[in-house]
C-alpha cells in the first residue's frame, strides 16, 4: 500500500511542471502554428477554387521567336480556353535571361504572373555573382515542358561535313576559329564550351544577344560555327545556308533526323540540350501550381500543340511539379561542373 500511495502522488511534479509559463508559452505557440498553416491550407484551396478570375501574365525572358516563346504563345492559346482568361505572353529579355527572371522572382505569388525558362535558368547561377534569384528557392516548378535539341551549324563554304572534319579544320586554321554564341550563360555557351573541352581546340566565342543577332554573321562566314537550338536554325539547314554537322542530344531529332549526334561521332557522352518549363513565384499556393499543371499537361497532349511544337524541332515533356524540380537539381549539379572543368569565372 505503500508504495501504491507514493506511486500515484508522484505525478504532482508532473503537474506543476505542465503548469510552468515556458509550457504554456509553448502551447500557445503550437496552436498558433497549427491555426496559420490550417488557413494557409483552407486559402490556397479557396483561391484554386476561384482561379482564375482575370488574365495571367507568362514572363518569357527571351526575345519573340526562340525556343520558349512558341510553347508560351502555343500553351498559352490553350490555356486561355481552358480557363476562361486570357493568357497574355510578355517578353522581357535581356541581361542573359536574368531580367525576365528576376521580373518573374519578385512577382507577386498568386498565380497572375508566371514564367517560361529555358537552359539558362540552370546556368546562370555560377556565372553571375549578384542574382536577384536563385533557380530553386525563388521559384516553385509548375511543369517540365520541352528539351530542345542544338544543331553544329557550320558556314557551308567550310570543307567539313562531319564532326571530326570540323575539328580537323579547325586545329589547321586556328585563326578562322570564331565561335558564335548566344550571350554569356545560354546554352549555346555553355554547348560551345562543352565541345571545346572535348576537342581540345580553342576557341573564340564571339556573343550575340540571340540567335536572330547571330546569324547573318554567321551565313556571312564571319563566324565559323554556332551550336543554335534546332526551333531557331533548322530553316537555314534545310534552305542550304548553313550545314548542320551533328546535333547535341544522345538520340537524333525527329525534325532533323539525317543528321547524326556528336556522341555517334566520337564524343562519347555529349549530351548538351536546352530544357526547361513553366515556373511561379516562391510561394504561390500548391493547388494553384497543381491546377496549372494539370492544364498544360493536358495542352501537350493535345494533337495540334504536339505538331506545332514537333515541328519546331521541340520535344515535348510534361509530368508532375516534383518532376521539375528534380530536373533542375540535376542540372544545377551537371552545368556548376561544367562551369568549374572550363575555369568560367563569375561576373
């Protein structure tokens, strides 16, 4: 009996100890976390709910014309039906793509204002030092939409039709061996320097801000090769201003399909597509982000926006916003490796 009787007085101290103001202070702040992510919760679903209600902004950090700007305007288009609201593509480039991104960063999060990104969403990272973004935290992936193949385009008076013979030409006229690119942290840069690493020739990249810029340079013979996304060359492949030597991705593109890869050629690996997707603000509601990705999944699915797209020399993604994020993750790692191999400095 005696020992029963110490044993069920003991809880006193239990007691008091529940009673102290360090427990209490913690128990309102529990609740008061509880209550904020409840409503969190309750507001995303309440704003999904009645979205949208007015237009959607898509940021396109590029000029008209490329890669990212077609599956904006052709995405778009649907989506302004599937909705109910306009969607209205606002091109902001300039500064490596950084502007538009930043732009798209710092917009308000509720699913107005989203954004299209291309290869230099993943790069730019290591080559600028003051970013007013950062690829994964200001961002919340939406959908991984299109990896676009880039075309070796040669001046066509150059006497190489392969990839080794290009090489070749190059190591004899090192002087000739001017390189166009697309502006410092595109993917056409970062292709170049890929390929210089895996040649060993030097070359000197000469930047232009897009490829519209950097064409009648190089149909002019003022530069000797542009590693350019197929959507914005293939027309002068197939016209016979350029020639096409290889092509960047492991599998042949369909919209090019004669021409082989780099990696069929000897350069065992070289894998160096642009990719990227439709991205929100940090913080915009997860049912917002979920509904937008079920809607432009099921654009691409749609017959026309496949064939516009395809025909543009671009491969259709799509999948999950998980999907996404882990793309951008692995690319982070793949093209900071990159940057370190070439010795890019920051700027």
């Amino acid at each position: 009996m005696t020992t029963r009787s110490l044993q069920f007085r003991s809880p006193r101290s239990r007691t008091s100890q529940f009673r102290s103001p360090a427990f209490h202070a913690f128990s309102k702040a529990l609740a008061a976390a509880t209550i904020a992510a409840t409503l969190a919760v309750a507001h995303g679903a309440a704003s999904a709910q009645g979205y949208p209600d007015h237009p959607i902004r898509v940021i396109v950090p590029a000029p008209p014309g490329g890669g990212i700007d077609i599956i904006a305007r052709v995405v778009g288009e649907k989506l302004s039906t599937s909705l109910g609201q306009a969607v209205i593509v606002d091109n902001r480039p300039g500064a490596s793509n950084n502007l538009g991104t930043e732009l798209l960063a710092h917009a308000k999060p509720d699913g107005y204002t989203i954004g299209i990104v291309g290869g230099s969403h993943n790069i730019n990272k290591f080559l600028f030092k003051n970013l007013g973004w950062d690829p994964e935290k200001s961002f919340e992936p939406i959908i991984y939409t299109h990896e676009i193949p880039l075309v070796f385009a040669i001046y066509p008076k150059i006497p190489a039709k392969t990839l080794p013979e290009l090489v070749a030409y190059m190591k004899a006229h090192p002087e000739e061996d001017k390189v166009a690119t697309s502006g410092r942290g595109s993917a056409q840069e970062m292709a170049a320097e890929m390929f210089k690493m895996a040649s060993g020739v030097p070359m000197l990249m000469i930047p232009y801000k897009g490829s519209s810029a950097a064409h009648p340079d190089l149909l002019a013979g003022r530069t000797m090769l542009y590693i350019d996304t197929i959507s914005a060359i293939q027309e002068q492949v197939k016209s016979g201003n350029v020639r096409a030597v290889a092509v960047s991705s492991l599998k042949r593109a369909k919209a090019l399909p004669d021409v082989p890869t780099a990696d069929e050629q000897g350069y065992k690996g070289y894998d160096a597509n642009t990719n990227g997707g439709f991205l929100a603000p940090a913080g915009t509601p997860k049912a917002i982000v979920d509904k937008l990705n079920a809607e432009i999944n099921k654009a691409l699915k749609e017959p026309d926006v496949r064939a516009k797209l395809e025909a543009a020399g671009i491969v259709i993604q799509g999948g999950s916003p998980q999907d996404y994020a882990r793309l951008i993750h692995s690319d982070l790692e793949k093209w900071g490796k990159v940057v370190k191999q070439a010795g890019i400095q920051p700027e």
